[in-house]
C-alpha cells in the first residue's frame, strides 16, 4: 500500500541518522575502540583521534571458506578497523551522493579479491530511520537486461540463434509496422539498441501511482513501441529502447518454449548461486523476499512508500531483484567467460558509440573507462523506487543502490556516480 511523506518530514527522518551518528562520535572517548554495535545495519561508525585523526567503520566482510567453485561455503563477519584512504573516500562521496540526489539512502557494495564490504548512507525508512539492511534487496530494473542477453548468446554458443539472422526468423509477423521492420532487424540490433525500434515507455504514463500499478500485456507494449515511427534505420546508430528487450525475451521464449524467468533462473542465477537474486512471480509476488529498504516515489509534491508495487510488471526489460553483492557476482563471473563463451563475451563487448555520452554500447553491457584508466563493464538501470550504478571486471565489481530515483539526473551526480566507480574499481 502506497504511504505518503511530505518533504519536511522526509528531511527530519533522513537527517536522523546522521545526528545519532554525529552524538557517538563525540562521547566517544578518545582512543577507544568501537562497540559491537556502532553502525548496525547501516555498517557505519566513525571517530576522530585528536592526534592522529584515525576513522573506525564497520564493515560486513564475507571469506570464501574455500577456493572451490560455485556456491563454496562462505563465513560472514562484521569487522570494525581503522578505515584505509579509500575507504573514507568511498564514504564520503557516498554520503555526498545522497546529499546531492535529495534521496532517502544508498548502499554500496565492492566485491575484490573475494571479499565484500559494505558502505552505507542515509536511510532505508523514513518512517524509523532506519539504515538499508545488510545485503538490500533492490528491484534492479535495466540490469535485468545483461541477464536476458547472457542467455541469448548461451543460445547464440549452442547454434540455436545467429545472431545477425533477422528477428523475423525467431519471431514471425511480430516485428513490422512504423517502427521497425523484423526483415530488416537482426537479434544484434534488439541487444545493442541499435534496431531503430522506438521505446514504448514514450506512450506509458509513470507520473502516479495509480499509474504504476496499471497491468499491461507484452504484446500490447511492443505494439506501443512498433507503432511509433522508426527512430532511424537498423543500425544506423545507438538509440535506447526498452522495445528491444521485450523482443528479446519474447525471442528466448519461442526458441526455448520456455518462459524467459525460467531461463535465466535455470541458466544462471542457479548454477552462480545468487541466493538473493530471482525474477519475482508478477502479479502474484509483489513483497521481497528478503531483507530490503523502502522505495520511494515522488509524487503530489511528496514522497510515496512505493515499496510493494512492482511497477515493471515481470517483464524481460527490468523485472529482476538482486541484492549487490549478488549483482557483483554475476558481472565477475560474466567478464570472466563463466556465464557465456569467450567468444559470445567478445560479442557481447563489441561496441558502437554513443552520441551523448563517452559509454561504449556493447550488447546488454556497457563499457566505461575510470578515470584511473580502468575499463569497467555492467549496465545499471533505473525504475520508479530504485536506482542501480556500478563498474566490473573480471575480478572485481561496485555496485551502488538507492532507494529513490533522483529526481533529475543532472552532471554533478552522474559524477559523484563515476567517482565512486573509479575509487572502488582502482589497482
């Protein structure tokens, strides 16, 4: 049930948490060591040192108990220690960030060398203040579409799709009218946005949350994004629509007569062991599973508690939850050729340009350079409730979750994004 905050209750709720934060740090005697407690959930707690102005915080740090494969046993811990450069940093444009998206929380969460912390910043609930849990589940939205295309190049690897074959061999009479062509279309240009193909979110009002809750079949989206003028030729160039996932996962199902949810849960999410990570039963399954923060909406000149209203409907375009470490894992073990071949990886990294920004388009990844010179790869995504941003490699990951979609995206926090990405993802 949708629950609704004005602005200045929102603010008093999301400053809580500093301000008992503020109170610790200074009754805390100088030198001591921090409590078993400090910074529960939200894994944060810090102290200056008049003399050497050292930082604690604490952390959820998870050891492989072993070095064997997939779904070796793990030990979870809290560790409380003297924070490294890094890490401050880390937390301080963490907390900038949410500053500056005007959003209730975030969470983030860097996997290396096997190990994950944890870092989070504002609140999960406006209502208790209380921190994101340990290990937030999230409706990750467009990162479910990496998902989808790892198992089209599966099928790709199998000899089951070509993938420069037109859309028209898989999906017959489907593709046609203003805005595309299935003859002229191939399985390439839906992965890559390069198909021409218009968005049918431009014909789906969001802006309520009456709005949000309204069903709507695939194939009456899919014709909303087909009945739209071209928005230029195949392959002419990147143009995002989340039409072409919709096809895709459509693809899937008549190459496999199997529903795309059971695909991706058989191919992947099962043999990588995300245990925190599944493609919710809509319109059935509508609460998490798992330990998650509130989502919030901004509508009626207020913040709304949109947290069990799935508002993609299950569909193959962003219907996903995950938490960040799982998401992490997945990237890993995708960039390191566990998920698909090496050789459908290459494809998947084969990029085209985008126009407006300095991202490489490949097909349900997108490649970025740090400004360490890093090249990272993931996707991210965004849906009302919940925003997702992150980087990888193939031995480490970040992933960065926020319990409200900023308000407007704008330069300054897609660098505080970057920044964050870049610090996490240094040598």
């Amino acid at each position: 049930m949708a629950r609704t905050f004005n602005r200045s209750d929102a603010i008093v709720h999301a400053c809580a948490g500093t301000a008992f934060l503020a109170l610790i740090a200074k009754s805390t005697p100088r030198g001591a060591k921090p409590p078993a407690g400090v910074g529960k959930a939200q894994s944060v707690g810090s102290w200056d040192e008049e003399q050497h102005r050292a930082r604690w915080h604490c952390e959820i740090e998870v050891a492989s108990r072993s070095s064997g494969g997939v779904g070796a046993g793990r030990r979870d811990r809290r560790v409380c220690r003297r924070t490294s450069d890094s890490s401050t940093r880390l937390r301080t444009l963490l907390d900038q960030l949410v500053r500056e998206a005007a959003v209730p929380g975030a969470q983030l969460v860097l996997s290396r060398d096997g190990r994950h912390v944890q870092i989070t910043s504002g609140v999960a609930d406006l209502v208790t203040g209380a921190a994101f849990p340990d290990g937030a589940q999230a409706r990750i939205a467009s990162n479910t579409k990496t998902f989808v295309a790892s198992v089209v190049f599966q099928l790709v690897a199998e000899g089951r799709v070509e993938l420069d074959a037109p859309v028209e061999r898989y999906l017959p009479g489907v593709v046609s009218g203003p805005g595309g062509d299935g003859n002229r279309i191939s399985v390439r240009n839906l992965l890559q946005h390069t198909s021409g193909i218009p968005d049918y979110l431009n014909r789906v009002n969001l802006d309520s949350v009456e709005a949000l809750t309204r069903q709507h079949s695939i194939g009456d989206l899919i014709r909303l994004g087909l009945d739209q003028p071209a928005a230029q030729a195949p392959g002419a160039g990147f143009e995002y629509s989340n039409t072409n996932y919709l096809l895709a996962g459509q693809l899937v199902e008549k190459v496999t007569d199997s529903a795309i949810d059971v695909e991706v849960t058989r191919r992947i999410i099962d043999p990588l062991g995300l245990r925190d990570t599944y493609w919710p039963r809509y319109p059935i399954e509508k609460v998490f599973r798992g330990p998650h923060p509130h989502a919030y909406f901004e509508s009626g000149g207020g913040r709304v508690d949109i947290t069990d209203i799935d508002p993609n409907g299950g569909l193959p375009d962003g219907a996903m939850i995950s938490t960040g470490r799982d998401l992490n894992h997945f990237f890993i073990a995708l960039l390191a050729g566990t998920v698909v071949p090496l050789d459908q990886l290459a494809q998947m990294q084969r990029t085209v340009a985008d126009p407006d920004s300095p991202a490489q388009v490949g097909s349900g990844l997108f490649g970025r350079v740090t400004a360490s010179g890093v090249q990272t790869w993931g996707h991210g995504g965004s849906i009302p409730g919940f925003y997702t941003a992150g980087g990888a490699t193939r031995d480490r990951a970040v992933t960065i979750i926020l319990n409200q979609v900023p308000a407007e995206s704008s330069p300054d926090i897609d660098d505080i994004v970057q920044a964050l990405v870049d610090e996490a993802m240094r040598p």
